[in-house]
C-alpha cells in the first residue's frame, strides 16, 4: 500500500505532459455576461442579418461597421464561397458571407462569439490577418481577429462554425 502512495506522490509532482499543456485553459465560470469594451458597445444590441450562401446574395446580407450582428447562418453544403476556406468545415457546420464597407483605412476586427474560420476578402483576394486573440473574459466574445483594411467594399467569410446561429462584429480597432 506505500508503495501506491509514493508513487501517486511522484505523479502528482511531474508537470502535466505536452498533450495537456497544450489544452487550452478551463473556461471561467461566468456568472452573468459582462459589457464588452467601449468599442464593441453594441456587441450587447445586436441585429438579425441572415448570411448569404454565394455571390448573389451579399446584397442582402450587408452588415454594417461597428454594428453587431446576430447572424442566421447556412449548412456548409449549401454554401458556394467565392474563395474556398483554409477551414472549411465539415458536413454539420454552418457558415455563410456578410459584405461590408470600410470607409476609412485601419485596422478592424472581427469579434465572434464562436471559434468559427473567419476570412476577408477583397474581391476574390483574402486579406492577411494582422493578429487575432480572445475576447475579453465574460463578453460572449470568444474570438477576435485583426485586419489592416483600406477604403472598399469587402466580404466577411464564416466557416466551420458548430451552431446555425452566431454573433459576431466587425469593429474599428481604437
């Protein structure tokens, strides 16, 4: 029986191995939401928009800057993208694009409330990400995602997202 003792004892005194480490932290238990920063006030009054599946229809699915998003989004099989995801998602993903307008030259992020593939595009050209982190703690914002954006028209991409439904936020850095 010490012999059981001492070696739980060594157990317990070795660092946690490569594959835990790398497992991202325990979530902190929220007991309620918390106002996200100034900047992405309206995080906490977001829109309805549903997303587009192909070209045709980023129309319709226009967001606008600095306002939140409650976006309805599509199965991934249903979805023509007008570049193809690094990350596209399996068969129960969902996805879909929002079109938007940059009219000063910045740096702008994405907020999502999710893990979901995020790419902009102007026209069929993904943009490189300029940095991307979490969210503040307790913001429902799960992710964030810098871009450098001059003046244009651009195409918000979403894949691979686990739920139909997903808040997101394109917002000028400050």
């Amino acid at each position: 029986m010490t012999r059981y003792y001492v070696m739980l004892s060594i157990m317990m005194a070795v660092p946690a191995s490569a594959q835990t480490m790398d497992q991202p932290a325990p979530v902190a238990q929220c007991p309620q939401l918390l106002p996200p920063p100034p900047e992405m006030a309206s995080w906490a009054h977001p829109v309805s928009v549903d997303a587009a599946k192909d070209a045709r229809g980023l129309a319709a699915a226009g967001i606008s800057v600095d306002q939140a998003v409650r976006a309805t989004l599509k199965g991934t099989g249903d979805i023509q993208y007008i570049t193809r995801p690094e990350k596209p998602g399996g068969s129960v993903s969902y996805g879909g694009m929002f079109g938007f307008v940059v009219k000063e030259a910045g740096t702008y992020r994405v907020a999502l409330g999710s893990g979901a593939w995020i790419d902009i595009l102007r026209g069929k050209k993904a943009i490189a990400s300029a940095g991307h982190g979490h969210g503040p703690a307790c913001s429902g914002i799960r992710k964030m995602v810098d871009f450098a954006l001059k003046p244009g028209r651009y195409t918000l991409q979403i894949a691979a997202n686990g739920d139909a439904t997903l808040p997101l936020l394109v917002a000028r850095a400050r």
